[in-house]
C-alpha cells in the first residue's frame, strides 16, 4: 500500500460513490448510524459541498492499488468537518473495511487536523456509537475527550 492523502474538492464525489460501494453494512451504519446501501441525493450534495472553510476534507487514495474510480489510486477513506450554524465543526472519518486497522485512520486524522487547523478551526466535535471501537481508539490517540450520550452537555 502506498499512501496518499490530499485535500478533496466538490469534483470527488465518484471517490465518495466508490467508497460507499466498498463498506460493510457495519461500517456504513458506524458512519452514516444507518445502514444505507446509497447515499441520498440530498445527503451527497451536503457531502460534496466541499468550499475548505466552512466544510473541508481530506481524501486517502491508494495509488499501488488498481482502481477504475480514478487514475489516482483507489479511495480508501475520507475524513471531513462540517461546521453548523453555531460555529461547531462536526468531524467525521470513514475507512473502507479492506484498509481499516491499517493506519488510513490515523493518517486521515493528522491530515485533517492540520487542514482545520489551518483553515481557522479549533475544535473539532464528532458523534461515536459506543460499539465503534476502532474510530474511539483513534479519537483517544488524538486527545480527544470522550462524553457518553447521556454526559453529552459537558
């Protein structure tokens, strides 16, 4: 696996497409909290909305694998913030199942964290089912601070 994560733009949504294609039910239902085959369309438009300041992304591609989404490589994961009409930048992270505890995470995070950062954000806030070991592992390798459902006022 080679490695690639860049800055994704409103042109990637066929790597969103191809991404979805390649989750688990499981793993859609962690980041969507619902296991839907496809995106709506309402849903994508929110999700390719890309303008770097108020919704930024970052997308994992890796280019050693054979891919027809593209002649970067194939998509293999995509971390985002969208900030709400309070100001509050909402993160979320998805890995396509075959690259999950590969580090893609992790990558997407540090990338992500540094694209906010630059862009002006200084929170980053995200919702996780407490089954969802994998992406609170990682939220706890960042320092975040974790608040159970019922604590979520703090």
């Amino acid at each position: 696996m080679h490695l690639v994560t860049r800055e994704a733009t409103r042109d990637d949504g066929h790597y969103l497409d191809a991404g979805l294609e390649r989750f688990s039910e499981q793993s859609r239902y962690y980041r969507f909290f619902s296991a839907m085959p496809r995106l709506p369309d309402s849903l994508r438009q929110q999700l390719t909305d890309i303008d770097g300041v108020r919704h930024g992304a970052v997308l994992a591609l890796d280019t050693d694998a054979d891919s027809s989404d593209g002649d970067e490589g194939l998509p293999v994961g995509i971390a985002r913030w969208i900030t709400n009409s309070e100001g509050v930048a909402h993160l979320s992270v998805a890995v396509i199942d075959d690259y999950q505890g590969c580090g893609v995470g992790r990558a997407l995070m540090a990338a992500l964290s540094e694209l906010a950062h630059s862009r002006g954000v200084t929170k980053l806030r995200g919702e996780v089912l407490a089954d969802n070991g994998g992406m609170n592992t990682l939220l706890q390798k960042f320092g975040a601070r974790i608040v159970p459902d019922d604590d979520a006022s703090a």
